[in-house]
C-alpha cells in the first residue's frame, strides 16, 4: 500500500477506553501478555487446565513434524463430557444452556441437565445406528437446538462431524458427504425462513452417495417428506433412548470436525480440528475476549452453525464455559426489522457477536429501530467475518453500545479454530477499525515480500509465527495442499492470505484478502480504504469496491454504493470525498449507484460479480450468491 495513503488512512484517531466498572472486574488483564510471551506453553498449558481431562498430557506441543502439530500430547478428553456433563456435576444443571426462539416466534428452554439428557440419548441412538469412533457424520440443519446436540453426540462418541451451512445446494452437500465419505446425514424437514418453511430433507435426498447408511431427520416444520428405507425419524430413533451415557476420553488429537472452507476457487478445502487444542483456545478466548461470567451474562453470537464462528462461539466456546446462549433461527428482519433488538431486549442479552455486514444493514435500516428497544443489558460487542469499518464501528458503539461499552473486532479464520488477534474489553484502548493486538499466547506479525517484519506506521502481509492449540491440524485427505495453501510462501510461517498494516503504535488493522489489493497506477490500495472512506460519508451506508482492469492506470478502481437517506446523491461528490481521504490516488474512476450487493450467504462481497459489471463483461456464475434476485434489482439499477 502506498504510504501516503496508509498515513490517510491511520488519521482514524477516535480512542475508546474501556469502562471502568468492567476494566476493574475483567477476566483477563494487561499482565497476561507478558505471562504468555515469557512461557507460551506454559500459559497454554494453564488454559488447558480449564477443561477436565480423563489422562494428563505429558508434552505440551509436539512440533517436531511441522506444520502437522500435535497438542498436549498423551492427554485424553471428552469434549461433551466437558461442554456438559461435568457443569451439572458442579450443581449447575438448572442453568439454562440455550434461550432458543423459533423464527415464527416459538421458544424453547434448555437447561444444562436437559441438554445432558438430550445429547446422552442422541449419543445412544448414533451407537445404535452403527455409528462408531472415527466415523463421519454430515450434519444440514436449521438453528434449532438438536443441531448443538447432534454435534455434541458426534463428540461423544468420538464421530467427526462436519456441519454444512443449510442454505447449501444439492451439489456443495454431495461433495462434502463424498469427500468425507459420511456414513450418516442428520437432517430436518426444514426450518423457517424470512416467514415461511424451507425445506432441507429434498437437497438431502439428491445429495446422499453410497457411504450414507442412514438419514436422521428432525421434524421441525412438518412439511411434507418423501421417505425411503434409510430415512429415520430423530423423534423415533432418540426419543426412546436411554439418557445415560458414560462418555469415554478420546485421545487430546482426535478428529473432532471437519469444516469446508467456502474458499472462492477450487474444491472447497476440508479443515480438520482436533480434541483438546481446540478446546482449549475456544474456551480461553470466549472467556477472555468476552469477559465471560457464565452466572450473570445472556451471551447471544448470531452467527449460523454452519460456519466456524458458529462451531467455536455459539457451540463449543460457550458449552465449555458453562454459559447461557441465545439461538435464533431466522432473519433480522422477520417479522419486523428491530427483531434482533427485541430479541436482546426479551432475554437481557449482555454480550452480543455478529457481523459487520449485519451491522451495515441495520445502519442502512436507520436509528430509529433499535432506539424503540431496551438495549441496557449489553456491556460488550463483538465483530467477526471481514474488517469493520471505523463508521460501522463507531454506529455499533453508539447506537447498539448506548456509547458506554467497548466494541471488539476479533481476526481470525476456519483454519485458525479461534480468535488470533482482538482487543480484550477490560484492557484495551479500542480504535474504531482495528483488531489491535495478537491474543494472550498467539504470535502473529506484518511482513514484507522477503518476510521481514514490516516497521510500524506500514502494511504488508499478515502472517502467524508460532504453532497455537486450536490451529488446522490438515485439510482432509489432503496433506499435501495443507502445506502449500498455508506454509510455502514462506518457512516456518502460516500465512493468512490477509493483508494487515501496523500503526505507529505497533496497533494491526486487517485490510481483508490480499487478492482484494488494488494495484492502481503503480500504487497498492486496499479495497477496504476506499470502502471505508465512501463509508465515512454520511450518504452512503454500504460501499463495496473492486479493480477493473483498465489499459492506462492498470486497475482502475470502481466503486458500488448504496446510499443512506433520501434523495439524490452527487457521484462526484463522492469521488471527491474519496479523494480528500486518501489522496487523489484512489478517487474511484467509476461510483455505481446500486439497491444492493451481491453476497454470499456468509456475507462475503462476490467482487467478481461486481468486476464483471465494472469491466462490462457478461456476468458470470451467480450460484453461491444468498439471495438470487439482487441480480436482477442491480442489473435493472445500472440499465444493463
Ligand atoms: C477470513 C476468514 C473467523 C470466522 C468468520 C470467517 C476475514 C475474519 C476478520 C476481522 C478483518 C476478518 C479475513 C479472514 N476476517 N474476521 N475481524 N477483520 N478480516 O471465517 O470464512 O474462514 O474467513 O475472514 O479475511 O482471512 P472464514
């Protein structure tokens, strides 16, 4: 990145302190940083004593076969004894586990003993279905507690599960179940969506291979199911199943999931995760990063199951912690666009993550919603999926935060298993846009292309320069693209395929994927500083932007915004607030003024769509898109 515009960019200097209430009770303070950098294992090992283990580890990390790490080696665990079981043990069993609230507005409530029941038998009722140790099972469902259960009864046994998001296609589920060659699907008829029943068991029923011996099915919705002999009803098969289960420990490296990266090209990559590294770092960092107090806090992640952050913060975070969740299954805006805020407002909700793409919406959809709501319960934010914008940032503060509690951008990815780099909310002087510092026992740093460390006040590449527990531990079947996707660009270092840049503090600011770097003129810029600085201006609630080749300038950037409020809005005088934010260098060639945005259905911006359109070439594949008709309200927008 040029540093004229990196110095432009560095000129956000709002500063937020944390609150002194929460400063003076957190979990984790300043000190632990320097506990951890002067014994990485040591303070790793100390986390891991969070969970029960059946057998003590003898080594704390094995790296002799790098990049294929082994943690707390010898130790064995079982993580649904650990998410479960051992919380009513402790004579917590009447906490509640999950608040959960059904789309068309039914709930459910289910406490630590009810969940332990619930997974015993569904561990039963796998055992009896000849699901055994280190089988597959394939798990496509909707927000519905029986989800968690199904993964924890995976655990138990020692299956591995690998959950694939419920809005997938036929073909994205056939090959996930092929690939991991899954001998079970657990399923539903469907689940409710923007007001009205989905189905899931018909993709279900195109996707299933010759692996698959049995489907699981929950009737949630009670459409109606075509059914053939393999097909099983959860309420037949688990509901008459013993509720005990002794869980045995599984080795600390035991395959636990397997999550496909959604990545933009290739075969999607299968991400394995391990027993007790995982654990560990999901547990330490939910309890750090959110300042977690399981007896007080109503902690709600809105992420779906379906992807990492709901696996490690709506599942196994939490559970491991003993906490009490929120589960939503539907849409923001179903029945009404302040339904999030009413959820917060019903259950007291104190911690709330999400995305910055639904905070953009719900800034688009205007202050006056989440003000008609009771939102004082909360005490921190989280963010998670791409760089938050300073002006997202700072709506979430004040408009969701009452402007009174801090904001936290957690970095991380699938291949990570849990957050990296975050504020922690008791201890940092938060900076609207920046993911700050690397966590407790994480090393990561800003390198150039030779791999050297990048000076304060540059950007360059991010990379993470020590193994951590919760870390890929392959890709499944593949170890060969483990190592070339993740550790040759350079030896001995991970790297993200993230751009980042230090401030002059030493501070990290994530500037998403480096393929989303511009190379205008000779200059790098970043697609997320020109999409931050369209932000900046009050007419634009959402801005996203890509490089369109261009015979003179190489790329030449083009920027597609929706905008904020009524009436028209003058182009130019978009472009020049670009220009005045981060030099005439990166003024947009061309602003585009659109209805919406064409994502995927984890929120990601599809730029190829949007290059298409800037290049003015035929538009190419829009199958992964969320929602199919935002095509048609841009193409008919731009008249093209
Ligand atoms: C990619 C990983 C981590 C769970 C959700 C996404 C981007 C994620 C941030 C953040 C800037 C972020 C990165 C990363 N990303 N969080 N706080 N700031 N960028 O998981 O689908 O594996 O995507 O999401 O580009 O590499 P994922």
């Amino acid at each position: 990145m040029s540093q004229e515009a990196l110095s432009n960019l560095l000129r956000e200097n709002r500063r937020f302190a944390p609150p002194a209430d929460l400063a003076a009770q957190a979990n984790v303070k300043e000190s632990a940083y320097a506990e951890a950098a002067d014994d990485r294992l040591g303070f790793w090992s100390r986390q891991a004593e969070r969970l029960d283990w059946a057998t003590p580890w003898t080594q704390v990390l094995d790296w002799s076969n790098a990049p294929f790490a082994k943690w707390f080696v010898g130790g064995e665990l079982n993580i649904a004894y650990n998410c479960v079981d051992r919380h009513v043990e402790a004579g917590n069993g009447g906490r509640v586990a999950f608040h959960w609230e059904g789309e068309p507005g039914d709930t459910r409530t289910i406490t630590y003993t009810e969940l332990k029941d619930e997974v015993c038998k569904a561990a039963n009722a796998l055992t009896e279905l000849g699901v055994t140790k280190g089988d597959r099972v394939a798990i496509y469902m909707p927000m519905i507690p029986e989800t968690a259960v199904a993964m924890l009864a995976c655990a138990r046994i020692g299956a591995t599960h690998s959950v694939v998001f419920g809005g997938f296609s036929v073909s994205a589920l056939r090959s996930r179940i092929e690939d991991a060659q899954a001998k079970l699907v657990i399923t539903a008829d469907g689940g409710y969506r923007r007001g009205a029943p989905s189905a899931l068991k018909p993709t279900v029923d195109q996707a299933v291979t010759d692996t698959v011996e049995n489907v699981l099915v929950v009737r949630r919705t009670g459409q109606d199911v075509e059914w053939t002999d393999r097909d099983l009803w959860w309420h037949d098969v688990v509901d008459r199943q013993s509720a005990e289960h002794t869980a045995q420990p599984h080795e600390a490296e035991h395959p636990l999931f397997i999550l496909y990266t959604s990545g933009t090209t290739g075969k999607p990559k299968g991400i394995l995760h391990t027993t007790g590294g995982y654990l560990t770092q999901v547990a330490y960092t939910h309890w750090a990063v959110f300042d977690l107090k399981p007896e007080t806090d109503v902690y709600w992640c809105t992420a779906d199951v379906g992807w990492v952050t709901g696996h490690s913060y709506l599942v196994y975070g939490p559970l491991a912690n003993g906490a009490t969740s929120v589960m939503y299954e539907g849409t923001p805006d179903t029945p009404h666009k302040g339904r999030w805020w009413e959820i917060i407002e019903k259950y007291r909700v104190t911690v709330l993550y999400t995305a910055p793409t639904a905070i953009r919406t719900c800034m688009k959809w205007g202050d006056a919603i989440p003000a008609e709501f009771d939102l004082s319960s909360l005490r921190v934010l989280g963010s998670v999926g791409e760089p938050i914008n300073p002006e997202a940032y700072v709506w979430y503060r004040e408009r969701i935060g009452g402007g009174r509690i801090p904001v936290v951008d957690t970095w991380w990815q699938t291949e990570t298993g849990a957050m990296m780099i975050s504020p922690l909310p008791g201890v940092t002087h938060g900076k609207p846009g920046a993911a700050m510092r690397p966590l407790p026992g994480i090393s990561a740093d800003v390198v150039d292309g030779e791999a050297n460390p990048v000076p304060d006040g540059s950007g360059g590449f991010l990379v993470l320069t020590e193994p951590w527990p919760s870390m890929a531990r392959t890709i499944w079947g593949n170890p060969d693209r483990f190592v070339e996707t993740y550790w040759s660009r350079w030896p001995g270092l991970y790297f993200a395929g993230d751009g980042a840049k230090k401030d002059e503090d030493g501070d990290l600011w994530m500037l998403g994927r480096v393929d989303d770097v511009m190379l205008v003129s000779g200059h790098n810029i970043s697609t997320t500083e020109v999409e931050s600085a369209l932000v900046g201006h009050p007419r634009v609630a959402e801005a996203a932007v890509v490089g369109a080749n261009d015979p003179v300038t190489g790329k030449a950037i083009a920027a597609f915004v929706i905008v904020r409020g009524e009436g028209e809005v003058d182009v130019e005088e978009l472009r020049a607030h670009v220009g005045q934010t981060l030099g005439p260098i990166a003024k947009p060639k061309q602003v585009l003024i659109v209805p919406e945005l064409p994502k995927t259905r984890s929120g990601k911006i599809v730029r190829r769509i949007l290059q298409d359109i800037a290049e003015g070439r035929e538009i190419g594949d829009a199958t992964t898109l969320a929602d199919a008709g935002v095509m048609d309200s841009i193409k008919k927008a731009l008249d093209i």
